[in-house]
C-alpha cells in the first residue's frame, strides 16, 4: 500500500514544485515592464542632457564634394563632384538647398522638410514634388538638432542601445517604422554619428551613415555622409548667418483669451479645449479655480498666466471635482507648488495625477515635493484671501450636487459671483430644463443666503451665456420643480 501512497506524493510534491516554477516565470514576465521603463528613463535622462548641449541655428553653409559610384572603369571606382549645401532651419520648416558643379555646369536641388511631408525638386529638376517624408528622412538629418526633433515626436521608441568608455548610443524610430541609431560622445554629449539600416539591392544588409565632427559649440564643421561604408558626401562649414525668424502669431495664445469681471477676477476661454477657468488676483500671487483636461492644457494656461501677470506665481488652485475636464491639469499647479483646494476623497487621486512622469509627450518637471492640500470637509465651507478684495467662501456640497460624492462651489461675495463646475448650463438659444444637478445650485444658493447675481460655469463654453442668473436657474427648473414659482 506504500507504494501508490509514494506516487500520490511525489506527484502532488512535483507538481507543487512545477508549479512553483510556472510561478516564477509569470512573475519574471511581470517584473518585464519596470526593466523597459528603466531602459527608456536612462535614455531620456541622456536625451535631455544631449537637447542642453545644442542651441536654435538658423541658417549653416557648406562646402565639399559628392560621391559617385557608376559605370567607370573598375568596380567600386568613385569619382567625386564639387558641392555646396545651405542648411536652413526656420519657421518649423528645415529645407536643404544644394548645389553641384558637373564639368563646368551647376545643378540646383532643394528639399523643404515640413512636418510629415517632404517637397523636393532633383538635381536639374524643374518642378517641385511633393513627396513623403518617409525615404528622404536621412537628408533631414544633416542638422544634429533635427535628430532631436524627430526623437522628441517618436519618444515611446527611445531606447538606450549600449554604453561604453567613449560612447553611448540611443535608438529610435521615426514615424513610418524606421529605424534609426545614434552614437554620442559620453564627455561632451554631442552627437557623433546616425546609422539608418537599409537593404541594398546589390551588397543587401548595409546602412547610411552620419558622422558629425570638428563641433564648435553645437555646430559640426565637418560633416561626413557614408553609404554601406562607401564615402558618399564630404562637407565642411564655410559660414553661419541668422535669419529672422518672421512673427508667427503664437496659437497658444489664440487658443485662450481672457476677460476681465472685476477688478482682481478674471476668466480664461480656452475656446479649443470648451472650457473655462476662472482666475483672481492677489497682491503677490494668482489662484485659479479648475485645471481643465490634461498636463499639456494646464501648461498652455501656466504659459498663459505667467506672460499676462508677470509671473506672478499660481499658489492655489481650486478645483469644484475630480472629473478630467475640471482637474485633469492638477498635476501642472501642484509642481508650480499651488495649493490645491480639494475634498478628501480626492487626495490619492490627485496624488497619482501630480506624480506621474510626462516626458512620452509632454515638458513638465519632474515632481520632487509632496503635494499642498486644503481639504474642504463633507458639507463644510472656508474663507480664503479675506483682505483681498477678491475674497471667496468655498462651499462643499457633493451629496446633494447629484453628480460626485463630493463637490465644491465659488462664491465671490463682493462681485456677487457663484462659479459652479458642470452642474447647470445657459444656453444661449434658449431655456433648457434642468433636473437636479441644476436644483441643487438652486439648493446652495437659497441654503447658505448668498446674494448671486451671477452664475458662471466651467463647462461647457460654446453656444453659452457669459453667465446665467438666478432668474434664469429657476426658468430652467420650472418644468421639473414647478413649486419655485
Ligand atoms: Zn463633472
């Protein structure tokens, strides 16, 4: 009877160790993504310090010879042509102006490189085509500040390759897939060279090749294009001149515009984002009530306060709850070191938000200290700035605003002014019939006695009333609530 006991047990006993291993290997799979995250935050790390080593050039000369490979007398025999390049980097636009000297006659080629498109025009070409990007790239990358630029649009594919005594190299893709190397300096962070791999039809596995050298500053006044290890261009800097860039009117500012409520209050339209976001002002600092949708919208509005008030610093920010479209953007006030005005409920949340990294798309600092809260307790309410003449009493009255657990409201005494989230809309046309979101500023306002005269909201912006009034909350919660009348 021994023996089958035996077996039971040492099979229980061998599948215990299987799966003990079957355990293992998930959680090695599982350990895989902090290992690709530490990978990619190494070459960021690089990559920012690489970006600080090259400044804006606009406009760089150079002289040398082109390369040819043909049908010449022994195989693999060059010849080499007299060329002149014009590197132009202006207005979001980079266009390569080329010229080469062939017995005696010069030929004209340029390619203008803007966004994802390329338009370009070969060597004693006439027209002008208009042509992918994708096959031409390589030429884009004969200003090291393109390679930077194009890594900044492609930063999800940013990896570090290898690290050595000299050198280390980063890979990255561009947008239709290729794949791209670059090998840097480790003492003086500049970029030494870019490999492309490319199939060639005759020598198949091959690669192109930039090799940056001679720096002066951030400028390479040598600049060596090799193809399949075969000299293909040869160039040195002959000068450096600056262009003016022209006055492009900044779409930042386009996308918010302000306007004055009173003295010392202010709303912010970011017409593209339909949203609002009121703004007071102190004698040393701003407050802004709500952090619309995302990072890269609360540094479009940072960006947007610090040119109109001065840098004057934000040191509180206000938000009515947690939703995206109202605190999406609390991670940029809380690294500006604001206080965020919030309820309880929301702490974790907006602890998550304030310390995630960005540097996939966007510029924000990395989060260093703890976040400031001012917690509004369940149905209580507090004063801030009351020597200012923009004072404001927050409100909290999440259970009865029938939209979060937890809710705050604005109320400006002196101008009379309620700023409430998303609960109520006016809009423009007409009256639109409300329910309880909308009753419920109904609630606060006859609750807590507050003499408003105006309703402004946050969302939404487009085809809305600068404001709404009391008159026209009870209009638009007659039909629902027909004992107001
Ligand atoms: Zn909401």
């Amino acid at each position: 009877m021994l023996r089958p006991f035996f077996t039971i047990f040492f099979t229980f006993c061998s599948s215990m160790i299987f799966s003990q291993e079957k355990n293992s290997v998930d959680r090695r799979e599982f350990d895989l993504p902090s290992s690709i995250y530490k990978n990619y935050y190494k070459a960021d790390s690089l990559l920012k310090i690489i970006e600080k080593k090259y400044s804006e050039v606009n406009k760089l000369y150079y002289s040398g010879k082109s390369y040819s490979m043909g049908h010449y007398n022994v195989p693999e025999k060059q010849k080499s042509y007299p060329v002149s390049y014009c590197l132009t980097s202006l207005n979001e636009r980079f266009v390569l102006d080329k010229e080469l000297n062939y017995k005696g006659r010069s030929f004209r080629a340029k390619m203008t490189f803007l966004e994802d498109s390329c338009y370009f025009n070969d060597y004693g070409e006439e027209k002008t085509e208009r042509g992918l990007l994708k096959g031409n790239e390589f030429s884009y990358f004969h200003l090291p500040q393109n390679i930077l630029k194009m890594i900044g649009k492609n930063k999800a594919s940013l990896h570090l390759v290898d690290i050595n005594s000299d050198y280390y190299s980063l890979g990255f893709n561009n947008s239709f897939g290729n794949k791209f190397y670059i090998s840097v300096h480790k003492k003086t962070n500049l970029i030494r060279s870019l490999i492309q791999l490319q199939y060639d039809e005759l020598y198949g596995d091959s690669h192109k090749e930039i090799i940056y050298s001679a720096y002066k500053k951030s400028i390479p006044y040598q600049i060596v294009v090799r193809e399949n290890n075969f000299m293909s261009k040869e160039l040195h800097l002959d000068s450096i001149s600056v262009e003016k860039a022209f006055l492009a009117t900044s779409r930042k500012e386009e996308k918010i515009s302000i306007d004055t409520l009173s003295d010392g209050l202010f709303v912010l339209k970011l017409r593209d984002y339909n949203n609002k976001v009121l703004v007071s002002e102190h004698k040393a600092f701003l407050a802004v009530y709500e952090a619309p949708i995302s990072i890269k919208i609360g540094n479009e509005i940072v960006l947007f306060l610090n040119k109109k008030f001065k840098n004057k610093p934000i040191k509180y920010c206000f938000l009515s709850h947690h939703h995206p479209d109202h605190a999406g953007a609390v991670g940029v006030f809380a690294r500006q070191n604001a206080r965020i005005v919030t309820t309880k409920g929301n702490v974790s949340y907006f602890d998550k938000l304030s310390k995630s990294s960005h540097t996939l798309e966007q510029q924000v600092p990395l989060f260093k200290d703890s976040v400031d809260y001012i917690i509004i307790d369940s149905l209580g309410e507090k004063s801030f700035f009351k020597n200012s003449s923009t004072s404001v009493v927050v409100y909290e009255s999440g259970v009865t605003s029938n939209h979060t657990k937890e809710f705050l409201f604005f109320y400006f005494p002196n101008e009379k002014i309620l700023f409430v989230g998303d609960l109520v809309v006016f809009p423009k046309e007409k009256i639109l019939d409300q329910r309880s979101r909308a009753w419920s500023v109904y609630q606060l306002i006859y609750a807590k006695k507050l003499n408003v005269e105006k309703i402004y909201t946050s969302w939404p912006l487009k085809k809305q009333k600068e404001f709404g009034t009391v008159m026209d909350l009870k209009n638009a919660l007659l039909k629902y609530y027909p004992e107001l009348k």
